[in-house]
C-alpha cells in the first residue's frame, strides 16, 4: 500500500477540516437568514395581531432568539470543551434543523400564535450555540499562529456566505409560500449535520499521524462516559478538597459544577485583552445584526423595492464582509497589530453608517458601493475579533496547550458579543417606529462605544513597537 508522508497527511487533514468546518458554520448561518427577508411581507400579516406596530412585536422575535442565544452562549462553551466535538456539534445542527422547519411549518398548519413562533426562536437560539464554539475549537486545533489572521479571515468567511445562501434561498418562496423558506434551510443545516458526525475529525483524536489525545482533567476521561473528578482540575485543585472512598464529600456535585464554571470564566477573563474585546464586541456585533435582521426591510422601506430584490441588495452587505473580514486579517497579521486594525476600522465605519442614513437619496450605483464598503468596515472588526483574536486569547501561554480552552475563552468572547446582537434588532425595532435616522444614530453611537474600548489596547500595541529588548534582558524605547 502507498504511504503518505506525515508533513502532507497533515496539509490534507488540514484542508479537510477548513473546508468541513466552513460548510458546517455556513449552514447554520443560513438556517438564520430566511427571518429577515420573511419578515418584510409575510409574518406580520401571520402573527401580529396589531399590525400598528409590527416592527416592535418584529424585534421582539429577533430578540427572543439573540437573547437565547446569548444566554446559551457562555454555557456552551464550558459544556462543549467537556464532550466530544463531534457528537456536541451534530447535536446542535440536527435541532437547528428540526426547529427551523418547525417555523415554516406554522405557515403550513395556519398557526397564527406569537407564543408558537416566539418558542420555536428561543429554542434554536439555545441550540444555535452549539456551533460557535465548536467549530472555532476545532479549526484551532488544526491551525497554529502562523498567518491566522489569513487564515482565519477567509474562513470566516463562511458567515457572509451563509447569509447570502439564506437570503436567495428565502427570496425565492417569500412570496408564493415562505413557509419553505424556513424548512429548506432547516433540511439542510440538518442534513450537514449528519455530514459532520461521519466525517468531521478532532486533531486530538486524530491518531494517523501519531497524535494522541490529552484529557483536561487529570486521571479521568470526559470522552469515556465517566464522570471527570474536579478535585484534580487544576483551577479547582486549591478550592475543592480531594476526599477519600469512605468519608462523605463535603460538596455536593452542584456546589462542584458551579464553582467549576465560576473558575473558568474567572481563568478566561483574567487573560489580557479578553475582556476589551468581548465588550468591543458587543458593540461592532450589535451593529452587524441589526444589519442582519433589519436592512432588508429597510431596503424596502426607502428604496421602495419588493421583497425579494430587496433580499438580493441586501446580499452586497454581507459580500462586502467578506472582503472586509479578509482584508483585516491579513493586515493584523502583517502589522502583529490586532486591536489597531480593528480601531481603524471602527473609525472608518462611523462616516460611512452617516452616508448609509441616506441611501434613499441615492441611484443604484452608489447604494451598491455603499453597500459593500458598509458591509466591509462593519464585519471586518467583528471577524476579526471572532476568529483570530478569540484564537489568539485561547492558546495563549498561561493556558499550558490546553487547546479545549479554547472553546470556554471563544464562547466568553462571542457570548458577550451575542448580547449586543440582541439589543441590537430590539433597539432598531423601537426606534425605526420614530425614523430610520434614530436607528443610524444608535448605530454610530455603538461603533462610537466599540472604538472606545479598545483604545487601551491600541496604546499598549502601539508604544510595544518602539520597545527594543536588547541582549541584556533589559528594555529600553527607541
């Protein structure tokens, strides 16, 4: 038989695992699209029984789902560094599908209650933040720091694809029955995720290259189905007192478990920058979803198109966050310089959502071109933030190659983000009521608030390069 060398093992197993992940994340944020493009002409007239005000019973289903998701967020992280990527991943994407096509459905059978729709949103909500932490974990465990900025900025890549499948998927049966424009994107989130149990492989249990798996806790295995014993956990070694077969433990599994994940959250934000950027995040991701979930009925609204033309314009957006999501990584790499790139970013975004206010007062061409340099400026800090930097925190030093870590620290960092991508729809469904110009006005006030908070970080990276460490060991500044 013919044998490969480890080196290209390696190089096909890493593009493998690129290409699985990219696909599995793309469908999840497919399954998340269609709500937005349905949301201009069909589900008010469902389920809104005073249509008066419709945009705020409409943010208040965004909002149900991003505060589930939120809330879900920073357990998941915990819960899926403790089990198996694999199985924790088809999981979450075999109920995403299930509750996805669970809201078309109630176009089929003619239901006509909020609490119905509201339900289904909080559910997936809960199950979408399987995926995050998950697939972030596993693409780290394939890829170190070398160009990850790149690498991870391509990558992401996966989000602003995702939104363009659902939204040409959703446009296409918005208007004869949007019902299928709920469950052809829940088949097919749920149908990658039985891809993703066939073939989706964890490095640590990748044993073809002479890869072994570490257990993070000592003496147990959390892949094994036995319970992990905390007392041997090293953030619990000093707090939880090891106790013998014949004396009765002093804490029940519950005091365990809660001071387990108190540590661990404690651990991750005492790392150097993990609390900046996850309240940078908040931010620039408040401001990303409210483009998400509002810009086609927005679309509609000022440039007076239908349902689904505005769904296929509002796709430019997310084009634009692709270059842009790219553009940052590769400039944060060249420059070593993370929170400067983002910054500069932020910086640019203010003027340009200024511009965006207006769009009505432009033709076609400048609304596309302003698209694009939008969508570019809004994402590029948010992906970067996401991927490499969520990266970058989560292998850091201190955590000693724990790369499971890096699941609890991405989860931390995007469950913050993922409370501001709640506020956010909710916010632009109350004061749409009053003028799209008071949305834009909280819009700059956010990036505003997301530049702001990382200028500690830009000082420290800027005054780092005119730090010389000479021979000696001492430091001294050019």
């Amino acid at each position: 038989s013919i044998t490969m060398p480890p080196a290209i093992m390696l190089v096909l197993y890493r593009a493998f695992t690129f290409s699985l992940t990219f696909l599995l994340y793309t469908s999840f944020h497919l399954s998340r699209k269609p709500i937005s493009i349905v949301k201009v002409m069909c589900v008010c007239v469902y389920v809104c029984v005073y249509k008066s005000n419709y945009k705020q019973l409409l943010g208040a289903m965004d909002y149900s789902f991003l505060c589930a998701y939120a809330v879900g967020m920073f357990l998941s992280g915990i819960i899926g560094e403790r089990l198996p990527i694999r199985l924790y991943l088809t999981f979450g994407m075999l109920m995403s599908g299930l509750f996805t096509c669970l809201f078309g459905l109630g176009y089929i059978y003619n239901i006509h209650s909020l609490g119905f729709y509201i339900f289904v949103q909080v559910a997936n909500g809960l199950v979408q933040t399987t995926g995050w932490p998950s697939v972030v974990t596993c693409i780290g465990n394939w890829f170190g720091k070398g160009r990850r900025g790149l690498i991870m900025g391509i990558w992401n890549s996966h989000t602003s694809v995702g939104n363009i499948l659902g939204s040409l998927i959703a446009g296409y049966w918005v208007s004869s029955n949007w019902g299928l424009s709920f469950i052809v994107p829940g088949l097919i989130i749920a149908a990658m995720g039985i891809i993703c149990f066939l073939f989706l492989i964890e490095r640590e249990h990748c044993y073809v290259i002479g890869w072994r798996s570490k257990r993070l806790l000592h003496g147990s295995s959390t892949h094994s189905g036995q319970s992990p014993d905390l007392s041997h956990h090293p953030y619990l070694s000093h707090t939880i007192t090891k106790h013998t077969p014949n004396k009765v433990p002093h804490h029940s599994i519950l005091e365990k478990c809660i001071a387990f994940i108190f540590l661990t959250v404690c651990f991750a934000f005492s790392l150097q920058g993990v609390i900046e950027f996850s309240l940078c995040l908040l931010f620039a991701k408040l401001v990303s979803y409210t483009f998400l979930f509002w810009l086609p009925l927005y679309i509609t609204k000022t440039a007076h198109l239908d349902a689904k033309k505005a769904g296929d314009l509002s796709t430019l957006f997310d084009v634009g966050g692709i270059v842009g999501g790219i553009l940052a990584g590769v400039i944060s790499d060249k420059l070593g310089k993370r929170a400067t790139t983002c910054a500069v970013m932020l910086l640019l975004a203010a003027p340009i959502l200024y511009g965006f206010s207006m769009i009505s007062e432009f033709g076609l061409g400048p609304t596309i071109g302003m698209l694009l340099v939008c969508g570019g400026l809004v994402n590029g800090p948010y992906a970067l933030i996401t991927t490499a930097v969520a990266a970058d925190l989560g292998t850091h030093k201190s955590l000693k190659g724990n790369a499971r870590a890096l699941s609890t620290v991405t989860a931390i960092i995007d469950g913050t983000g993922s409370v501001g991508a709640a506020i956010g729809p909710l916010l632009a469904g109350v004061l749409s009521s009053q003028g799209w110009d008071q949305v834009f006005y909280m819009l700059m006030a956010a990036d505003f608030l997301a530049l702001l908070l990382l200028l500690r970080l830009v000082t420290k990276e800027l005054t780092s390069a005119n730090v010389v460490k000479p021979r000696s060991g001492s430091t001294t500044v050019e």
